[in-house]
C-alpha cells in the first residue's frame, strides 16, 4: 500500500500505521452484462483505473447460478436465467463512471436482444447492474447519448437491462483471466463502430517537480472529507521552504509514484520527480512534520535537536551566520512559522541565540526534568519541533529563550513585506 526506502526506517514504521478510518476510498463497483464474459472481462482489465475484473452471474433466480445451468437449453431461453456478467472494480479516481460505460457500449452491440452475435440465449443479454444509487444517473445519461449515436447510424433501440444489483455470484475458476490463460481462445467482437465524441484532457506539466524536493498531495476530484481535515490542520498553515503540490490521481505523468491512488489524501515525499515515501490517508500535523524533517534534514543535527530533543554545538556554524543577522525573522525550519524577532535577540556569549521573548502565539512551554535539571522547554506550535529552554536570567529581568540556531531559518523583514 505504501512504498519506503530503507534509509528511513524509524519514518518507514511510523507511517506503516494507517488506520482504514482515515482516507477516503475512490473504488466502486458495477456489474456488466455484454454477451461472453472471457473478451469482456479482458477488456475491462486492460483499462487503466480498472482495479479488478471478475466474470459471473447475476441477475437470475430459480436455478442454480453456475455455467452449466445457464447454458441448459431448458433454461437459455427463460427471463429468470442467469447473465453473464463482469463485476468490474474501478478507481473513479483515475476512470469515471462515464468512461468505463463509454468502453461498454461501444465494445458490443446493445442494440441486440438476449444475444451477441451467434451466442444466442438470455445468459448473453446486455444489462447494466448498479451498486450505487448515484450511479444511475451517469448510467442515464450515456445511454440516451449512446442512442443517439446509434440512430445517426441506423442502428435500433438500446436493449440494455438496466437495473440494482441484487447479488453477484463468481463464475467457476477456469473462467476467470480465461483469455490470459488462453491466449488462442474464443473472443469475438460484437462492437457495432459507433464511437463517443471523446473529449481530450490536456495534460498537466510536471516537468517543474523533476528537479528538487517537493510534497505532493493527491488530492480528490470530488468531495474527501480527510483531504479537507489535512488541509485544514496542516496543509493551509505550511509555509515551508519545500513547496507543497496538489495534483489528482490522472495529473501524475512524468513522474516516478509507487503509492496507491485509490484513496485520498496520499501525501508523497518527491525528490527529482521521484517518490522516497509516503503515506495515505490523513496525514496529522506532528506525523506530518516529523516525516517532512526526516526528508528535508536526514540524520543531521538540526533534526536531533528537532525530534530528539538533542542540542546545537556552542557556537556552531548556524549560530554564528544568525548572530548578526540584519532586521528580520527567525523561522520554524519545516513549518515556516515566524518564531522569534531580531528586535527580541540580545547576545548572551552563552554560544546560542538569545531572545527576550518569542513571537506571540508561536511556542510553547512545558517542564523537562532529563539529566537532573529542572529547565523549561520551548517548543514550536506549527510543528511541534523543540527549539531550546528559557531561562530567567535575560536581560533586566526578562527572560531568556535558549534557541538552537540549527531549528532555524531567518527570513529578512523587507522579504516579508514584499512577499
């Protein structure tokens, strides 16, 4: 369900644990009836979105639903015989509704009753067997479209059975893939010629995510309650400095995705047009935020400090390029978050950055009693990354936040204002 690299086994674990609760599922199910269901069945697994194709019955009662009673003379020729039938399972993600049905109608001739060429007998009518309410609307529509493509032509009227689905039965064994297993096997074309006015749809550029890192989001081209949820708790605060993308199931050309698309949300960790993980289904924020910093910092310093409550070197290299910083923002270094103000910064010659206080409503504190000490801990609201301890030994009696520099990105105050 979920691809990820051995590199990261700590994040690989973590997002191995996705509940069936919290993604949204594109796959449905309809029934279809266009006389065999061997060429059928292959048609419909050669569609891409098609999850599984399964031959069957359906549709009848009073006899036993099996090959060898429907095919009985003595049954052939009854209204309660059984058809047969496709259960086709898509990702209307990837193939509506619409399109599937485009490719059952012109793939035989509905125009013929109980019968597809010399295959003679109910068990080869064509029918529709929905399994959705709001199916049947799409339903409608195609056909009476269809209908009109075929009077253009001179064909009759659509004999199609169009109904609810009232129980599937699985053909036997040996008929299903029975094309794949006999490649030489019977697998005659009803199709009458007549074609939809196919709309093409322009395809989306991606060479842009080819090069550099990026979050892709696949999304939903209908409502997803969780894609929604994930924009509103993480996606519409993120102002990280790896851009975040959405595209749906069928805006994915050119690039290399291992994942499922067949429910939503599924957030994918792109670096040069290619997945390193991800995960499906409702991303939340503290899970969002710890895979984002295994992707953009690796195992370096800045995410120990970040996720393990670890702590910059005294005076290292971040520290001394932000010491002197001109007037401007420290950032949350995944979130993006304003953190801390320059006009709050004060040199302590403690070998970390100090300030007098945070921006409002950015952190938070909590006690931390590890290695003996009693200290107060500051973390990020955004990401809830740590960024260091406050003290109360600041200047003229005001605090003093304790800041790891390498948590942090500095954004100058005339950028904010032009951005």
């Amino acid at each position: 369900m979920k691809k990820f690299f051995t590199f990261i086994p700590l994040i690989a674990l973590c997002l191995s644990l996705v509940s069936n609760e919290n993604r949204t599922s594109h796959l449905e199910t309809i029934v279809l009836g266009s006389g065999c269901f061997w060429g059928a069945e292959k048609g419909y697994e050669a569609l891409e979105g098609v999850e599984d194709a399964v031959s069957g019955y359906a549709d009848g009662y009073g006899i036993k639903p099996t090959y060898r009673e429907i095919t009985k003379y003595a049954n052939k020729y009854k209204r309660n015989n059984f058809a047969e039938v496709v259960k086709v399972t898509f990702n209307k993600e990837i193939i509506s509704l619409r399109s599937l049905l485009e490719h059952y109608y012109e793939s035989h001739d509905p125009t013929q009753l109980n019968r597809q060429g010399n295959d003679i007998g109910t068990q080869y009518r064509s029918t529709i067997l929905y399994t959705k309410a709001s199916q049947k609307k799409v339903i409608d529509e195609t056909a009476d479209e269809f209908q009109k493509l075929l009077n253009d032509e001179g064909y009759g009227e659509i004999q199609t059975l169009i109904k609810s689905l009232d129980k599937f039965y699985d053909a036997e064994e040996y008929h299903q893939d029975y094309i794949q297993k006999n490649p030489n096997g019977y697998c005659p074309d009803h199709s009458t010629g007549v074609a939809f006015n196919k709309i093409e749809i322009p395809k989306i550029d991606n060479s842009l995510l080819l090069s550099g890192k990026y979050v892709l989001v696949i999304d939903s081209q209908d409502y997803c309650p969780y894609c929604e949820k994930f924009k509103n708790d993480v996606a519409n605060n993120y102002q990280g400095s790896i851009p975040m993308v959405y595209r749906t199931a069928i805006e994915l050309d050119g690039l290399s995705i291992q994942a499922p698309t067949w429910a939503t949300p599924t957030i994918v960790f792109l670096e040069n047009g290619a997945e390193l993980f991800s995960y499906q289904g409702y991303m939340e924020p503290e899970l969002f935020y710890k895979a984002l910093g295994k992707f953009k910092l690796g195992n370096s310093e800045a995410y120990d400090v970040a996720f393990n409550q670890g702590t910059d070197s005294r005076f290292c290299k971040e520290y001394q390029i932000f010491k002197n910083t001109p007037d401007g923002v420290f950032i949350d270094k995944l979130s993006g978050a304003p953190l801390f103000d320059t006009r709050d910064r004060f040199v302590s010659r403690s070998g970390w950055l100090s300030f007098t206080a945070p921006v409002p409503n950015a952190t938070y504190e909590l006690p931390d009693n590890s290695y003996g000490m009693k200290r107060t801990e500051v973390k990020s609201i955004s990401s809830n990354i740590h960024l260091g301890h406050v003290f109360d030994d600041g200047p003229n009696g005001m605090p003093r936040y304790c800041i790891n520099a390498t948590v942090l990105e500095f954004v100058a105050r005339e950028d904010i204002k032009n951005s």
